[in-house]
C-alpha cells in the first residue's frame, strides 16, 4: 500500500484533482450545512421578537436537537468513513449493507429521544436553566418540535449514504427545501400570517416538523427513484452483514462516542450559562449562530476532505494522500485567519438582526462574538486535520479519546472553575471555547506523524 517515504513531500499538491474535488464537494456540503443550520436559526430570528424569554426558550429546545445531530452525526460519520473506504475500492454491495446498518441504529435513538421528550419536555428543558419563564418557553416548543426528530435520522442518514459515493447536491437541495417551507411556515404560524393563527413559539416548532417530514420524503423519493450510483431499493434496509455489522460497531462507536462526549459538551456549556440571567442564554443564542453561520463553510470543506481521504486511503495512495495532508493543513489555517477576521468584523451587523434583544443581552453578545472571532481560527485547522484527515483516514480512536480528554479534562472544569469564583460571563464562555486553539498542538504533531492511514476496508467475497 506504501510508497517510499524517501521522496520530498511538497507543502501544496500539484494534483489539480485535488482541488476540484474539494470544491466539487465543498460547495454542495456547505451549502447544505448552511441550510440546515438556518432551519434552527430562522426559529431563533423570527421569535426574537417575543423577548429575551422566548429565544432562550427556542435555544434550550434546541440544545436536545443539537445531541441528536450529533448522534445521528456519528453515525453518518461511520457510514462516511467506511462507505467513502468501499467507494474507493468499487465495492457498492458492501456500501450498502453499511448504510442499512447505519440508517437502523440511528433511527433507533431518533424514536426514543422522541419519546423522552414528548413525555418529559419541562424536565428536559429544567436541566439546562432554572428561569421558570424559560422552561416553559422551551418546554412548549420541544414537546412539538420532538416529533421531527426520527424524520431527520432518517434523512441525515441517506444523505450521508449519497455523499459517500460522491453525490452531495442531493442533500443541500433537500436541505433548500426544507428551509423554504420552514421559513414560510414561520411567517405563518409564529405571527398568525395568510389566515393561520399567531401561535409564537409552538408556530416555531411546527414549522420546523413540517419541514423536517418534508425533506424525508424528497431524500426517499430520490434515494429509491432518481439515483443511479447505489441504486437502493427498499429491500436493501431489510439485509445487514454480520461482518460489516462488527466494523460498523467497531469503527462507528468512537465516531458516535466522540460526537456524543460533544454534545454533553454542547448541553453542558448551557448548563453553565444557564446559571447566569436571560440576557446571558440570550446572547450566548445569538454568538453561537453567529459562529455556526461562520463554520459552517469550514464544516463543508472539511466533510469533502473527509470524503476525499477516505477514498484515497480505500484506494491505498499512501504518497498522494501525504501530499493531500500538507494541502490541507495550510489551506486551512489560512481559512481559519480569514473567517476570524470577517467573525470580527460582522458581529455587531449580525448581532442588529436580532431586534428584541435588550441592550444588555446585546452587550454580552458582542463579547461573545469577540472571543468566538480568535478561537475559530483554531476550529478550522484543527477540524480539518483531526475530522477530515485522521477520523476519515481510519485512526477514529484518536480522535475519540482527543475529544474526550479536552472535554472532561479542560473545557468544563475550567469554565466551572471560573463560575465558582465569579468571572465574568466573557470568561466563562471563553474557558468552554478554550479547546479549539489547544486542540491545534495535537493536530499538527498528529497529522505530520502520518499513522493515521488505515485501510478499513475487508475484500470482497
């Protein structure tokens, strides 16, 4: 599988495939990313309006379908990583049997958190905040927007399914869609438009369930009708492989570890700010779109540089895929230099959008925002390096107990540290973001190691 390591690596690769490739991919992934972060986002606008009170409510509510994103996430990225393995060794039965394994396991967690949050939406809400007003806020927008949840496992899934094999357009036009019908059905529902009652914060949530049952059925319609690289049918959810099964569970478990220890991380930065006033939920709501508005970009590239090293690993191009690496690396850091520099420049236009916010709310926001312009440029070299090199390039463990250790060693002990003895809200919200710039000395010793090239793949039988 090897070449000689006797060879210069140059720092840029010459191979133009590359770049069109990354491109070719970026693009419609991040486009995608863009669209389905601004579902949640339109929500987030569109009831500022109400108060402090209800785009807090709306961001607590959203905290439970960031933990499904990203369970559902980890396990798109084991369908990702193995299929994207397969696809490069031309192997579609096996890509398959990986996404029907990966599609029962996630629609599996859809449908029960589904159900714990349809029956306990105040309780679910109570352990991220103690304003009273605010979990009721959020309880009254969970416990319709929780229905939604087994429809986005299953669309996430055969989305991943199609990007695997190099077919990404499909999900940013579902996820188009989708945001059309949800911004539309905002207007309606939240503020009583084109004869439909003024249902506030329950109109958030219903059109976002209605958007979500909406792109389903445009994925299975394509999946199933209009696709002509896996050519699924419905039977082929019905098989599974006992071998594949054990590689799903093997390599899919840190994926979805990983994601899942991120999510606690995510759910537990809310708990923390959660112990300031509404002004602080509010404008930690406000900074955190703000900076997923500006990853989402980032997230595009580097899900394409996932997809790409997948494929060059699964073909065994060693040599090629080094020089891949060295690309990435500076491209990267580049990036991250520029989206802090915009991040900077535009939080105080992005934090106008939101024109119920009071001053203080407004206030903290801005600091925020700073503090999120010079810890993004970290998040973009090191979620390229680590996510779209490493995990992708078949050493998931790594980056699973990476995670881990930041998370549970670093992030949350110290913003608790820092609450404990009364810092300021800035402080806080820098300790939990503290992470992404740590994270790059990890990053650049690993991926210039280059063992984290590891074939998945079994041979066909």
């Amino acid at each position: 599988m090897s070449e000689s390591g006797s060879v210069k690596i140059p720092l840029l690769t010459r191979d133009r495939s590359f770049y069109i490739s990354l491109f070719a991919l970026a693009v419609p992934v991040a486009l995608q990313n863009l669209i389905t972060f601004a579902v949640n986002f339109a929500d987030n606008l569109m009831v500022s309006s109400l108060g402090d009170s209800a785009v807090s409510g709306v961001y607590m509510g959203n905290q439970i379908q960031t933990f499904l994103q990203m369970f559902s996430g980890g396990v798109e990225g084991a369908i990702l990583v193995l299929s994207a393995q397969y696809w490069g060794k031309a192997d579609k039965e096996s890509i398959k049997r990986i996404v029907s394994i990966g599609t029962h396991f996630s629609l599996l967690f859809g449908l029960v958190l589904t159900a714990v949050c349809a029956l306990l939406p105040a309780p679910v809400i109570g352990i991220f905040t103690r304003d009273a007003q605010v979990i009721a806020d959020g309880a009254a927008y969970l416990r319709i927007v929780c229905f939604s949840y087994a429809f986005f496992c299953l669309t996430q899934a055969l989305i991943a399914a199609m990007r695997s094999v190099e077919a990404a357009n499909i999900g940013m036009i579902v996820s188009g869609i989708s945001l059309f019908i949800n911004i539309g059905l905002n207007y309606a529902l939240i503020f009583g438009k084109l004869g439909l009652p003024a249902l506030g914060i329950k109109g958030a949530a219903l059109a976002t369930l209605i958007s979500r049952v909406a792109e389903t059925g445009i994925i299975v319609f394509y999946v199933f009708r209009t696709d002509k690289k896996l050519c699924l049918v419905p039977g082929d959810f019905l098989k599974t492989d006992a071998l594949l099964r054990k590689d799903f569970i093997r390599y899919g478990l840190p994926i979805i570890g990983g994601n899942v220890v991120w999510s606690v991380n995510l759910m537990g930065n809310s708990i923390i700010l959660g112990r300031f006033n509404q002004s602080v939920i509010a404008a930690a709501s406000v900074a955190n779109n703000l900076n997923s508005l500006a990853y989402v970009a980032v997230n595009g590239m580097s899900s394409a540089v996932g997809i790409i090293t997948g494929k060059t690993v699964g073909a065994g191009k060693t040599r090629l895929m080094k020089e891949y690496a060295k690309t990435t690396q500076i491209l990267f850091f580049g990036i991250g230099l520029l989206t802090g520099l915009l991040l900077f420049l535009l939080r105080v236009p992005f934090i106008s959008l939101y024109s119920g916010l009071t001053s203080e709310a407004a206030g903290f926001a801005k600091q925020f925002c700073t503090v999120l312009s010079v810890t993004i440029i970290g998040t973009c070299y090191q979620a390229a390096c680590l996510f779209g090199l490493v995990k992708s390039g078949g050493d998931i463990g790594f980056v699973f107990k990476n995670d881990t250790i930041f998370v549970f060693g670093v992030v949350l002990p110290s913003a608790v540290i820092a609450l404990h003895f009364g810092a300021p809200a800035w402080v806080v919200f820098a300790c939990l973001k503290c992470d992404q710039i740590l994270k790059c000395v990890v990053a650049v010793f690993k991926i210039n190691s280059f063992n984290w090239m590891k074939n998945l793949t079994r041979e066909k039988r």
